[in-house]
C-alpha cells in the first residue's frame, strides 16, 4: 500500500488477514475503534468472528448468524477474536500480521468441529501437500 | 466504538445540513503511529460498497468507472471536524 | 514431460466445466435437436472463460488471492452473502449430478441400477477429497478425462456430411421443428455451461493451492488457454456426433447411454469402452471440482483455512463443509431425483450467479494494489465489459426462459 | 399465511380435477409420441450396433431399458388422460397401438440380444425401423 490514507471500510472491512507465514486468521469483520484525547476515533483493533459479522450485516439472517456464533461458545461470554491494530505488519490483497496463527486464539467452530468430527476421522492428521 | 456503528449513519454538517450517508472513513497516522480518523466520505445515496472507484487514479475500465461514478454521485469527502454525528 | 503435466489443472477444470455430466447430455440433446446451429454459443461461452479464468488465474498467482476472497473483498459482507448462497446451491446442485453421473456411468458398464452405485462412488470420492494430494488428484483426473477426445475421432470416423454442419454453423436460427423460445433457452443453458462459476473458484482455488506465483503467469496463461478450448472442441465434438446419429431420426437425447452410442456406432466396443471410461473420468473430476469448489467458497466467504495443503485437522471447517456437501448431494439422489435433470436446473441457476462472480474479478484485474504492473490491458477490458453484458442478459433471460418454455420441453 | 396455502392447494386440486381440454389432451399425445420416436430410433440404432458386434450385453441392456421405461410412460401417460371428445378419441385410437408395437419391439429386441437369438434381434430392429416411420408421421401429423 503506497498511499498513507487508510480507508476503513475499503482497506480493512471483508479483507481477508493472514498470519507471518500466509495461513488464513480470519476475515475483519469489524473494526473497533479507540477515541484519541481530542475526541477523534483510531483505529485500535480489528475483529474477527460470526458474531461480529452477523451484527455488522443486520437484519434477520445477520441477528441468527450472530445467535449461532454465541450458541457455539461453550464458555463464558462469546466475544469476537480481537487483534490489536499494532499486530497488523502490512496492508496489501490481504492483511498480514506479525504473528504466527497459533498464538491467537483457535475459533470456538473450528476447535468444536476439530474435537468432535474431523479429528475423530482416521488420516485426519495426516501431512497436506 | 465499532466501524459498523459509524458506516451507513446518516450525518448533518455544523449547520445542521444533511450531508448525506458515511461510506467510508479515512485515517492518516498520528505522532503515535496511531490511524486517527481524518475526512469521512459521504454519499446521498444508499450506502453499497463503492467498489474501489472512489480512491484516486482508479479509472478502468471505463465504463464501469462512468457507471460507478454515476451511481454515487455527489459522493466526497468531508473533514471529521465538519460533521455532527448526533443528528439521525 | 513436467511442462506438459503442467497443464492439468487447466484441463481438469475445463472437463468438469464442458464435459461433465450435465453437458455431455446437454450437448447431445442439442446436437439432436439443433443440429449445429447453437455451435457458436459454445464457442462465446469458450472465449469468455478464457478471459474470465485468465483474469482470476493472474489475480491467485500475483496477489494469491482466490476468486471468492475478491468477491466478498468488493462487493462486502451483504452482497457477497446473496453470491455465497447462490454459488453454493449451484455448485451443491451440480455436485450431486455428478455423484449420480459417475453412477450412470458405471451403470454403463455393469447393467447394475445406478442408484446402487451412488453410496459407494461418493465414498470413494470424499476419500480421494480426504486423502488425495492435489496434484496427484488433478494429473489422475484431468488426464483421464482426455478419454473423451474419442469423441473427436468418432465424429470424424462417422464421416458426417461436412457442408450440410457447416451450413448449420453458419445459420444460426432454430430448425423448423423448433421455434425462438427453446432456441433462446439452450443458448442461454449452454453459455451458462460454459461459464459456470465454479470454475473460476476452482481454477484460482488450484492456483494457490499450487503455490502460483508471479513467475507462474506464463503457467496460469497455459492452462487457460489449453485447457477450456479442449473442453469446447469436446463439447463441439459431443454435439456434432449427435447431430449426426439422431436429427435424422429426430430423435431426442436424454440419457448417457444415448450420448455413448454414435461412438459405439463409430468405432464398435473398443471405442465404447473407451467413452465410458471418459465418461467416468470427467464425471469423477467435476466431482471432486465441485465438492472442492463448495468447501472453497464458504471458507472463503468466512476467511477459513482451507484447501489441501494442510492436514484436514487443521482446516476442521472447511473439510466439514466438504464432507456435508458429499452427504447433502447423495441425499438428493436417494430422492430419486434425475441427475440430469438436476443439472439442467443448476444450469438455469448459475446463469443467473454469475455476474456477481464476475464483476469482482473483473474490476480486481484492473486493481494496481493487487496487480501493480499486472493490471488488464485495454484489450481485455473491452473483451472483459462486453462479456459482462452478455451475461447480464443470460442472467436477466434465463428464468422467463425457463418458465416460458418449461425447461426447453 | 394459512389463507394463502389454502388457496394455493385448492387451485392444485382444482387443476387435477379440472376437465381436460381437447388441446391439452393432444400435446399430450404429443410429448408422448415424441417420446415413443426417440426410444423407438435409439432402440433400433442400438440394435443395429449390437447385431454388428460393436457394443456389450451391459450397455445394450441398460440402454434399451432406458428407452423401454420411456415409452412405458408414453403409454401411460396417454391411457390415464380424460378423453375429451370424439376428435381426441380417434387420436388415440390412432396412436396407442403404435405405442404398444413400439414397446413389444424394444421388448423383442432386448430377450433377441440377451439370448443370443440374432433372428428376433433383427426382425425387432427392422420392425423397430418401420414403426419409428409411422411414428414420425404421426408426429409430424400433430405439429
């Protein structure tokens, strides 16, 4: 990104975010806002997660996607992963992080679906490509 | 304070004028490195995603660029401090 | 060698985009009934594949960005949901047929009901969707599918009154026996098969999953341009045989073994060994591309991890929506529901799909953040517009069309 | 909500119950002599290949299966409609042992090729020849 303008809703919103090495964190799918002493909004964090997505699109099917997403948590009060916009390294085609996935935190779907279904299939762990 | 509570809000000037709907917010770091928010682009129309036509030197193709264009008229980009957000 | 096998992503996506169950008897129903003269829809359809696949495959090698990345990315979260339910119906749709051609086709072969084989041939597919390496997949698949050039060679065994095809090339009307409406509605059937969107989110999907780069554009462009031109000259080819064996005796076509026969007739039972075993092939490889595709596009849409490069523990999500996908397509299949017929439906759908799949990839291409110098030239984007109309049109036309004409009946 | 179902399964019944016109009844006999002509001309070209060794028991069988279930629901499909008049009785009369003759033929040539009986095969394909004849007549008799 050559220019010094970021745009919200154009740079960062629905832009896929992928960790140090490529692997897919997530999409934003909201951006959270810090507000500076003289009363302007930064951009402090962004969001990842159904639940955030659900509420940003609205309407009947955006309130059932978030209910899902809170259903899925098991513990505690359901919150979007939140990155702090100080771990974003490059805003390009994607936005990458200077972190490795593994040290955020695991979907609760994904960790669900790998304990419950995947992971009980023989060849689960088996190497990819 | 979320992006999505601020996107699509209509918004008056100081003077109480209706500017239209936020489409999007641009930032510019701060001292502290921080993307402080600095002009907001409103549009009069329904807010849609603008599909990128709106940020400088994007033109092609063409006719998209005309038809783009067209569909947001009068969209543009207003200072932050010239805007009254409490207005609904 | 490595540079011709270099080529089977192309070719794989191409036989599950022209030559998969649906079109086989698409095309052969054509054939029948219009003889030649809807031919040039094929070759529009070819071109704007060409284009469209060119422009994605460049985007996934510079910006390694898949197709449904751009979509979501452009037209935002709302838009993008509408597209994913869309695209993912039709491919679901399509993936079902194919499960159930593969049936058909080994009910080809054993005279055992193809309902008996659907259980079994989609368990071997999730296994290969489970276990197979890509690449392997895609050489074993696309390669195989070549089986069906037999085609060419029976058309042109059957020695067809070349000057009456090519008048009916050039004469782009309906026959006396058809009038306007089912004339519109296969060319709208047969474009929309010829784009269909899952190919782009395949072809840019493989892409990445072949870890393209920019220095791979020259593969990208290979692939492309082999690839989705095989797969017109064998849908040509379907088609000319059928207009050869069954407008005189105007006759209509509507099962794979009808589609197998002028072959028979051509070249006797090595020849029909050889097209089963295409058939075979080709359905078996848009199986896996739209088992893949339906995995690829709601992973994408959410910003999963996806694809076979990782162990499936790894992409739980994704490899989940596989695996629903499979059992969803069988489902619909032990409703007894005609496999083709469920294509001829899917195809009516994704007619109506496929603008918002190719707007994104269209105004991407012109993106110099993701492509710097890469961008579209004026060329394509002229091409890249004009195609955007056309299927603006089919979009807009296919369903009155389908009503209108009670599915061309 | 309760309403607007309700009104949609009473135009459904209403539909089935409803007198069939003499136009409908003919594109019926239409789409089923259509049928009959495409099962009759894949039957009988099948046959020909088979008779000269270019295909296997397996495909013939399924393939002539295929083309004796359609033309089972021509038939079917023919007999079940109303008949509205005399007009669209004498079409019937017309049509229906054509119908019939296509179905035993197919049959005939399928127990010809099972059995290894060239003779039955091959009278079932000329005769499969001769009817698909008086079936495109009729068709085109219809359009």
């Amino acid at each position: 990104m050559t220019n010094e303008v970021l745009r919200v809703d154009f740079d960062l919103l629905d832009r896929q975010i992928v960790d140090l090495d490529g692997h897919p964190v997530g999409k934003v799918d909201d951006v959270e806002f810090g507000t500076t002493a003289d009363g302007r909004p930064f951009v402090a964090a962004i969001l990842v997660g159904h639940h955030a997505l659900g509420e940003r699109i609205g309407g009947r099917l955006g309130r059932w996607m978030a209910a899902v997403a809170r259903r899925l948590h098991t513990t505690g009060d359901p919150q979007p992963l939140r990155i702090p916009f100080e771990r974003v390294a490059e805003i390009g085609s994607a936005i990458r992080l200077d972190v490795r996935h593994e040290l955020l935190n695991t979907p609760a779907l994904e960790l669900w679906l790998r304990d419950n279904v995947i992971g009980r299939i023989p060849g689960a762990s088996d190497a990819g490509q | 304070m979320l992006a999505s509570d601020l996107l699509g809000r209509p918004v008056r000037d100081r003077d109480g004028k209706p500017l239209g709907r936020v489409a999007d917010l641009l930032t510019e770091p701060d001292e502290h490195g921080r993307q402080r928010v600095v002009r907001v682009l409103v549009t009069p129309r329904r807010r849609g995603r603008l599909l990128g036509f709106e940020r400088p030197g994007i033109q092609r193709p063409w006719l998209l660029e005309r038809i783009s264009s067209l569909l947001h008229r009068g969209t543009r980009e207003v200072p932050w401090e010239d805007i009254d957000w409490s207005a609904e | 060698m490595k540079r011709f096998l270099a080529v089977t992503l192309g070719i794989l996506t191409a036989i599950g985009g022209f030559v998969d169950i649906g079109d086989l008897v698409a095309n052969s129903e054509t054939g029948a009934r219009f003889g030649m003269r809807l031919a040039w829809v094929v070759v529009v359809g070819v071109i704007g594949i060409c284009l469209y696949a060119e422009m994605s495959g460049r985007v996934a090698a510079v910006s390694g960005r898949p197709v449904f990345d751009l979509v979501r990315e452009r037209l935002g979260a709302r838009v993008a949901l509408a597209n994913l339910a869309g695209s993912y119906l039709v491919t679901l749709l399509t993936l079902s047929a194919e499960i159930g051609g593969v049936a058909l086709a080994i009910e080809l072969a054993t005279s055992v009901h193809y309902l008996l084989w659907v259980p079994i041939a989609a368990f071997v597919l999730w296994v290969v969707l489970w276990k197979v390496k890509f690449e392997p997949m895609e050489r074993v698949f696309g390669l195989a599918g070549l089986a069906l050039v037999v085609f060419v060679v029976a058309l042109i065994a059957l020695d067809p009154p070349w000057a009456q095809l090519g008048q009916q090339v050039t004469s782009p009307v309906p026959p006396a026996t058809e009038d306007w409406g089912t004339y519109g509605f296969f060319a709208v059937a047969l474009f929309a098969a010829a784009m269909t969107p899952y190919e782009v989110f395949f072809f840019s999907s493989g892409g990445v999953e072949e870890k393209w780069t920019s220095r791979d554009l020259a593969i990208s462009r290979v692939n492309v341009f082999v690839g989705f031109p095989l797969g017109g000259v064998l849908s040509l080819a379907v088609m000319g045989c059928a207009a050869v064996v069954y407008e005189p005796l105007q006759a209509q076509v509507d099962t794979l073994g009808q589609t197998a026969l002028p072959v028979a007739m051509a070249l006797g039972k090595l020849g029909l060994v050889v097209v089963i075993l295409g058939f075979f092939a080709a359905t078996f490889g848009a199986a896996l591309e739209t088992g893949l595709s339906a995995g690829y596009t709601v992973a994408q849409y959410f910003g999963w991890q996806w694809g076979k490069l990782v162990r499936p523990r790894q992409a739980a999500r994704f490899h989940t929506v596989v695996l629903i996908s499979v059992l969803l397509g069988v489902a619909l299949l032990l409703t007894t529901a005609d496999p083709i017929a469920i294509t001829e439906y899917s195809l009516v759908f994704s007619a109506v799909a496929l603008p918002l799949t190719y707007l994104p990839i269209l105004i991407v291409a012109n993106d110099r953040d993701y492509l710097g110098d890469e961008v579209n030239s004026p060329l394509t984007n002229v091409l890249g517009v004009t195609y955007l109309v056309i299927i603006l049109v089919a979009a807009i036309a296919a369903v009155p069309l389908m009503i209108l004409t009670g599915m061309g009946s | 909500m309760l309403i607007s179902l309700g009104a949609v399964l009473l135009a459904l019944v209403l539909l089935g119950v409803w007198p069939t016109t003499s136009g409908q009844f003919r594109s019926t006999v239409e789409s089923s002599v259509q049928d009959a002509v495409s099962s009759v001309g894949t039957a009988r070209t099948t046959g020909q290949t088979a008779l000269r060794g270019n295909t296997f028991g397996a495909y013939e069988s399924t393939v002539l299966d295929d083309t004796r279930k359609s033309v089972a629901t021509a038939i079917t499909d023919v007999v079940e409609s109303e008949v509205p008049d005399q007009d669209s009785r004498r079409l019937r009369d017309e049509v229906l042992p054509l119908l019939q003759e296509s179905a035993r033929l197919i049959g005939d040539l399928g127990t010809g090729l099972d059995s290894d009986d060239r003779g039955l095969a091959s009278s079932a394909t000329d005769g499969l020849a001769e009817v698909g004849e008086r079936l495109t007549a009729a068709l085109e008799g219809l359009r």
